[in-house]
C-alpha cells in the first residue's frame, strides 16, 4: 500500500460500531482498486442505492395512497347554523399525522381525540354550497422533501329552510287589514296569569298575505269570569281574517253581557256540584250554557254573514273556526265550560296530578286537511249535534287551560289522538314553562310567547295562535 493510498483512507465520522464497521469494509474495498476504479464504484454505488431508494420510496408512497384511497370515511350533507359532527378512526400505524385544508370558509374545525388515532370534524357550518375538503396525510417516515399525501372528500352544506322564508308585511291598504302579529296579557288576577299570542304563518308571510288567525279574551274583576275566544279563518276563504275577527268580537261581547249579572247561572252551577249525577241539575247547567255559549256562537255567525251580504260576498268567504271558552273558579274548584267549531284544541291540563280534560272533539271534514267552520249552514241545522258541542267541567284547579288554532296543535301533536295523550301536554309545557317562562312574575310573558310562536316545524308554517291561562 502506497503513502498517497494510505494518507487519503476514509475516517469514521464517530465512534459508533456500524460507521466503523462500514468505513472499514469500504477502505477494504478500496484497497482492492485502483483510485479510478474506486472513484467509479462510489459513484456507482450511489447511483445504485439512490435508485433503489426512490423505488422503494415510491412503492411505499404508491401502497400507502392506496390505503388512504379505501378508507371507508365519507362526509354526509351539512345545513347551516345547525350542528354538524363526524368521527372516523385512522386505525394503520402508517397515518401519523393528518390536516384538512378547506374547513374554516364553511365554519368547522378539525380535531384529533387524546390518546387515540381518532379524528373529529365539528362546527356550525355557516355558509351553504357544494365544498372540496383535502386531507393531507404524513405517514410514517416522512420527512421534509417527501409527498404529503392527499384525499380530497366532498361536502354539501345546504341552506337552512328557515333563510329561505320570506316575510314581506302585509300591506296596509288592503280590505279588512290586521297586523302580522298580536299579543294581550292580563296580569295575576289572585291566581291565574293570562296571556295570548298570534303570530302569522310562514307561508302567509312569504307572500305577503295577511294573518287569519284572531283572538279576543275578557276578565270582569267584579263577577271573576274570564272568557277565551281563539279562531283560525280559513286559509282558502278570501276574507277569514275578517270572520275569524268577527266571531271572536261577537262571542267574547256577548258572553260579556251575560256574565254581567251571572247570579242565577252561578246558582245552577252550584246546585250541579253538589250532585253531579243528577241529570236534571246537569240539563239546568246545561241550558243556562246553551243561552250563553251556544247565543254567542250562533250571532257570530250572524254577524259574519251580514258582513258578507253587506260586502257582496259569499258567506263561505269569511269561513272561520271558533274556540270559546267561559271561567270561573268558585270555593269549590273552577268551572270551565267552551264551545268547539273546527280544528285547533281547547284542554285544561293538570300537571300536578297528570291529568289532561280535552274540551271537545277537532272537526275532520270528508278528506285529509279539511275541517269544519262556524260559517258552514249546518252546523246550526242540527241542533242535538250543535249541542254536543258545548262541554262544562268542574276541576280542583290547573296548570293551565289552553285554546290554540291548529297551526300549533299540529306541530305539538301531529294527530288528533295525540291531543288525548297526557305525555304529549307534558311536553308542551316543559317546552313553554322552559322558553317562554309561565311565571307569575314574568311580565313580558306576551313577548316571550309570541317569540316562542317561531318554532321550526318541517310542513308546518300555518298561522298560529296560543291562549294560556295559568
């Protein structure tokens, strides 16, 4: 071996057992060559490992793209301002770590969970449309210089239904115009709290057509009695905003009057408690009630078809519902006595001892949606059947005694045999005791109900009409 071969041998960079082991297996080699061919077997050599490097290198990257391709994750649709999740696991030791790209301009995050290769995707998406999410993938063995690799997922957000309403007011030069919204509140009168809300549909208020739905509630502090009229005008009928507003006037007015000077009926009412059985005291009762319920039901309709035939229109074109209902409580529990015409629902709930009694029975016209009106000729044609439609009961007490149109009984109940099922009150009144607050000291009651009224409900977007007394 030459001085020149000798000085330039190839010194370990430290200490370490390989480095030495292979610097002396390479000098060995050396030793065998000339410089020349020496050079050429590290350039060789290199070129050799490089290659075989970049091909496995790719095979790994190609196997592992390959895995990241069949991973069964998927992104269902989202809806804006409504909560969107999804999990998915990444079980193979090759994912290391992941990113998304594209997830903050819908408004979600990406999240991994403590101890686990498990992945979160949580937000409220903000803004609707079609979205491409990459995930990018650095895998074992990465390092700067490598592929990060890719999986794009698409992800749809589609718009709240509720953004797609409209609400255009109702214009105020129409015939028989009423505003878009109405409340009325009577405060504590010794126990009881009353409270009513109306508020327009959706549908009504996407094209800026007017409210229905009417009201009118009375409280004489002298005699104690409350009366309670809810009606819902028929959406077909040209003007119901006007029938429904005239039946409410008229039955509350004349309930009014006759419950001025109540003695006579208080009396009758007092003699049926002390013998409930008794058919005759149940026909007093029941006859004083026709002369006040029953009168007020019939000049309602009446007076909507004098309208009509004062308006040169037909009487069907105020088509209305009527809920009324009369109050009082007396030493011995309240009376309650109402008078039902169409849909909606009148009950005095009891949730102290879970108890419901439903005020009558929801009209069911001949097909599917329809019902019956105050202004339909037979109602009061037959007068056993327009009879059955007065109810009375005495109770210990209540939480609440309800009338509601049908644009809320729907949605709360979805059947009229769900209007039966106690759970079903519970859970109305859990929902209104939670957001509207039905507290004695709450006195902005009204406010709170009205805003309530603006419950999403999927195909119901009727008007809707809410009377409590609690």
């Amino acid at each position: 071996m030459d001085e020149n071969r000798q000085e330039t041998d190839i010194q370990p960079s430290d200490n370490t057992e390989k480095g030495g082991a292979f610097l002396d297996a390479l000098n060995g080699v050396r030793e065998q060559m000339t410089p020349e061919m020496f050079d050429e077997f590290i350039t060789y050599s290199i070129n050799q490992l490089k290659n075989n490097y970049m091909k496995d290198w790719q095979e790994n990257e190609v196997s592992i793209q390959n895995k990241l391709n069949a991973l069964k994750i998927s992104f269902p649709n989202g809806t804006t301002n409504k909560e969107y999740s999804q999990t998915f696991d990444l079980n193979d030791e090759d994912f290391e770590r992941v990113e998304f790209e594209g997830l903050e301009e819908i408004g979600l995050q990406w999240m991994k969970e403590e101890g686990i290769n498990r992945f979160s995707i949580k937000g409220i998406p903000t803004v609707a449309g079609d979205y491409k999410l990459k995930m990018r993938c650095y895998y074992r063995g990465w390092m700067p210089g490598k592929n990060v690799l890719e999986r794009v997922f698409h992800i749809a957000i589609n718009p709240d239904p509720r953004s797609l309403w409209k609400s255009i007011p109702t214009p105020t030069d129409i015939e028989y115009y009423k505003a878009d919204s109405a409340t009325f509140f009577i405060p504590s009168q010794g126990e009881k709290v009353l409270v009513v809300a109306s508020q327009r549909g959706r549908s009504h208020g996407h094209e800026g057509k007017p409210r229905d739905d009417d009201f009118k509630m009375d409280y004489n502090p002298e005699t104690e009695w409350y009366v309670l009229a809810v009606a819902d005008g028929a959406g077909s009928a040209k003007y119901s905003r006007e029938g429904s507003r005239i039946a409410c006037e008229t039955v509350v007015a004349h309930c009014k009057e006759c419950l001025n000077s109540p003695d006579d009926f208080e009396e009758y009412i007092k003699i049926y408690k002390q013998d409930e059985e008794s058919v005759d005291n149940r026909k007093y009762v029941g006859d004083n009630l026709w002369a006040i319920v029953g009168n007020a039901a019939f000049k309602a309709h009446r007076a909507i078809k004098e309208e009509a035939t004062m308006h040169g229109a037909q009487l069907k074109d105020y088509a209305t519902t009527l809920l009324l209902t009369i109050c009082k409580k007396f030493d011995f529990g309240w009376f309650v006595a109402s008078f039902w015409v169409g849909d909606g629902a009148i009950c005095i709930y009891d949730k102290e001892n879970n108890r419901i009694n439903l005020m009558g029975t929801p009209d069911g016209g001949e097909y599917a949606g329809q019902t019956r009106f105050l202004t339909m000729p037979e109602i009061f044609s037959d007068a056993a059947a327009l009879y059955g439609r007065l109810k009375f009961a005495i109770v210990n007490d209540f939480s609440g005694l309800f009338l509601m149109t049908d644009g809320v009984s729907d949605p709360m109940f979805e059947t009229d045999a769900n209007l039966n099922r106690v759970e079903m009150w519970n859970n109305l009144w859990e929902k209104l005791d939670k957001e509207v607050d039905l507290s004695n000291k709450n006195e902005q009651v009204q406010e709170r109900l009205l805003g309530w009224l603006d419950f999403w409900s999927p195909g119901n977007h009727d008007d809707r009409t809410i009377a409590i007394l609690y």
